[in-house]
C-alpha cells in the first residue's frame, strides 16, 4: 500500500478531523527511516480503522519539514483535528511503538469524553454521567472514562465510585483527580464515627470542612479547612492542608473557587 504524502493539508491536516494520522518524516538517504519505516506500515495495516500513515519524505517537501521543526529523522508526528498532539524522533522497536500508539492515539470516545469533561467544569452531571456510561459500557479499558464518571458518580454514588478507580494508579495521568476523590472518601469515615478523630478545639471546624466537601460546598469546606490550619495546622496529621489540596486538585487551578481560596490558603501555611 502507498502511504506517501500526495497532498499534505488534504491527506495530513483535513483527514485528521475524522482520524488520527501519524506523520512519518523521512529521507532515502536515512539508514533508521528504513528500519523504521516497514514497522509503521505493519502497524497502519493493522489499525487502519483508528489511525492513518502518512509519509513525508523530507528532501522532496523541505518547506513542510522546516514549519514543523524537523531538525532529526526518522520524526513521527501524531495529528489529530489539524495539530500535532504527539510524537518521537528516531527508530524504535515495534514493542515501545505499539506502547506510543496506545498511549497517544486518542480513543474512538475521545470527542465524547471530551465533551462529558466540559458538563462537569459546568456542573451539569445528569448530562455527563449519560455520556460517559455510554463511553464506559463501549470502552470499558478507557481510564480517562471510568475517572470522569468515577467523579461524577463521587457524591450520589461514592462506593460506585471507588470501584471505577480501582487498578488505577494515582501516578497517571489522571492521578490528582483519582487521589482528590480517594481523600474525600476516607475522610468521609469520620463523619461516620467522628470518635476516631482526636479531641482538639479544631475538631468541629475540622467536622464542618469534611462535611462541607459531602454536600459540594467547597467554599464552607474551605474556609473551615484553612481556619483549621491558622490554629492547629497538624491535627489529624496534617489532614487540612491535604484536604485543601485534594479540593484544589478536584476543582482545577483555573476554578475561581481554588483561585479565590488559594491565596488564604498559602498565607495560613506560613503564618
């Protein structure tokens, strides 16, 4: 099959709105482009309904190598809805390819998830669980998916919950996200018993942040929380501060609840 590069905006740039295309950036003269090379093919072959190859030789298409900063060959450029969103340069064993591909080809529910992330930054949860219990149900391995309905499952449906997250590790790449929620949970176990805190006079404030997070009034958890700190800031093993982060964390930087409260936050740590 013929992967060379006819038309770039046509075959790279348009195409990559409906499909994934991995660009691979190559010279006759490249000893490593034709290791490379065939390994690509075989893979395209293989995966031709979620991802497409296209080669660019870069002798004949100098202009097109010089606006993408090809400075070394073999480079393999990943472009999805007109713009590189991964890559890697120089020859690599099939096995570290198939390992790339799955972490950088976006899934086949990206633009769903995508949308579902955009419903929880607005707080719309009936639409977002809708959406990723149907991305879940068709691609149950899809850790992006079972993160963002573990969190929009979090506060109707926690043990739910903490079922989605299990297996994944709170180093990924949706790591703050899964430890925010594995916090929250276990500090929900001292509203439980509230005996297994220890006496102290933060302890109702403490009480009141904890329950301020269960019914998603992270302005009350947060002023509770940073109050806690001002007085006693290593009650319960520094437990106001991880909760202040794991808020902060759930919510994202740019929320203006975490940008409102970052400030009170840091002035009370160092007081």
């Amino acid at each position: 099959m013929n992967y060379e590069m006819n038309d770039f905006n046509i075959d790279v740039i348009e195409q990559s709105y409906s499909i994934p295309v991995l660009v691979d950036f190559w010279a006759e003269w490249c000893g490593p482009c034709k290791a490379l090379s065939p390994i690509l093919e075989r893979l395209a072959e293989q995966n031709k309904d979620n991802w497409k190859l296209v080669k660019v030789d870069t002798d004949n298409n100098q202009d097109i190598a010089q606006s993408y900063g090809i400075r070394g060959i073999p480079n393999v450029k990943l472009f999805s809805n007109g713009s590189v969103i991964n890559e890697f340069t120089g020859a690599m064993p099939e096995n570290m390819i198939k390992d790339w591909l799955k972490k950088a080809i976006p899934g086949k529910n990206q633009k769903l998830i995508d949308r579902a992330a955009e419903l929880l930054v607005q707080n719309n949860l009936t639409e977002a669980k809708r959406i990723l219990e149907s991305v879940y149900t068709s691609e149950p391995g899809n850790e992006q998916a079972r993160v963002l309905l573990a969190k929009a499952l979090f506060f109707s449906d926690p043990e739910r919950s903490m079922e989605l997250l299990k297996g994944i590790d709170e180093f990924s790449e949706f790591g703050e996200t899964v430890g925010s929620l594995m916090t929250f949970h276990k500090m929900f176990d001292y509203l439980k018993d509230k005996n297994s805190l220890p006496d102290d006079h933060v302890k109702d404030l403490y009480l009141k942040g904890i329950t301020g997070i269960k019914e998603n009034n992270f302005d009350s958890a947060l002023e509770n929380f940073i109050e806690v700190i001002r007085i006693n800031r290593y009650y319960d093993d520094d437990g106001a501060r991880k909760a202040c982060i794991a808020v902060f964390k759930y919510l994202g930087e740019e929320n203006e609840t975490t940008i409102r409260y970052r400030r009170d936050f840091s002035s009370a740590l160092y007081v």
